[in-house]
C-alpha cells in the first residue's frame, strides 16, 4: 500500500474498517524502518482506529514516504532454537507478533524491554523440554498462559499492568520438565542498565 489511501478520495467520506487497517499497517512499517517512534506509532495507531473520515486517515501518513510495492515487509514470525545452549533476543530489535521457542535441554532469553513492538498482541509458541524461558516485558504489559502446559515443570507470571495494557502478551504450547517465567526487569538490571546508560551519555 502507499503511505496514503491508494485513490485520492473526498476527505469528508466515510472510511471503513479496511481502510483503518491498511493505514495502521502503514504506520508499524514506518515504526520498524525507524520513521516513528514507539510512542508516536502508538499515538497515531489510535488516532488510526478512532479516525471516522478518509481525510482524518490521511493525515496520519502525510509526512511518511510512500511506500514501494517491491518493498519487503518485516516479518511477522521469528523462531529461536536452543538445544543443550543457550539463544538470547535482547536490546534492540523488532518483536513480530508471533514468536517461536523450540528449546531442549537449553535456555531462552526474550527481552521486550528495549524492543520496538508494533502489535498489541504478540503470540509466543513454546515448545520446551527440560529447559526454560524467560521473557522480560516492559511496564503495562498483560500475560495469558491459559494454553501454556507444564506438565513436570513450572511457570510464573510476574507482572503489574494497570489499567488498559500496551501489550498483551499470549503464551501457549508445552513446556514439560522446564520453567517458563514472564517478569518485568528485576532491580539489578534496571540499576544496570541506568549506569550503562550513564556511562554512555559521558563516553566512558
């Protein structure tokens, strides 16, 4: 799709439920190529959504290029494997909506917290045995592990969301003679983090 409504059409006329998807669509690609940032997709994502008018719409995507048909979209799945090892996703990077662990005899290591998440929701599969999963979540974040089964191990979910989430986080699969945990950051790591952080702004 173009950074605008494909045809130009008369501001005033309504738009339809299609036409609010393909421009939030819009706004996460410009949110993974680094044009928006995550409180500004967000902002825009639900000016997107309550928008009544094609005008309301295009105003949302004015400032953003348009988008080229050949141009590849992100993914919407990554899969992270560990057998008898260890597999990290930290820092900085793009968390699709659907995230798969295959993991056996090792551990697993998804941190959100300095990620950019284009969707409210965002599926985790885990299949898992005799090993674990951490997942590191921001603040405002909801966990679901109703279709996540543990059979000879373990899960925890230590999380504090009031109020309406900024992500809703959805994990299933099997997770036999392992551990699943979903937190936030423990105060280590944020006193961690807040020092590289200042050892950074002075260049040290």
């Amino acid at each position: 799709m173009s950074g605008n409504l494909p045809e130009p059409r008369p501001p005033a006329q309504r738009a339809s439920d299609s036409d609010r998807e393909d421009i939030v669509e819009r706004l996460r690609e410009a949110a993974a190529e680094g044009r928006l940032t995550m409180d500004e997709f967000e902002e825009r994502m639900s000016s997107a959504y309550q928008a009544r008018t094609y005008g309301e719409l295009e105003r949302l995507t004015s400032d953003l290029p348009v988008k080229q048909s050949n141009t590849p979209s992100q993914p919407t799945e990554i899969r992270l494997r560990a057998t008898g090892s260890t597999v990290r996703r930290t820092g900085r990077w793009i968390v699709p909506q659907r995230i798969v662990v295959e993991n056996n005899m090792g551990s697993a290591v998804v941190d959100m917290t300095e990620a950019t998440i284009l969707s409210r929701d965002v599926h985790v599969a885990v299949q898992l045995t005799a090993g674990s999963l951490v997942i590191k979540v921001p603040p405002g974040t909801t966990a679901d592990t109703d279709e996540l089964h543990t059979p000879f191990g373990s899960s925890s979910v230590r999380v504090d969301s009031p109020g309406e989430p900024r992500l809703r986080l959805h994990v299933s699969g099997n997770a036999a003679m392992g551990s699943v945990h979903i937190r936030h950051l423990n105060i280590f790591e944020r006193w961690g983090r807040q020092f590289r952080a200042w050892r950074n702004s002075r260049g040290i």
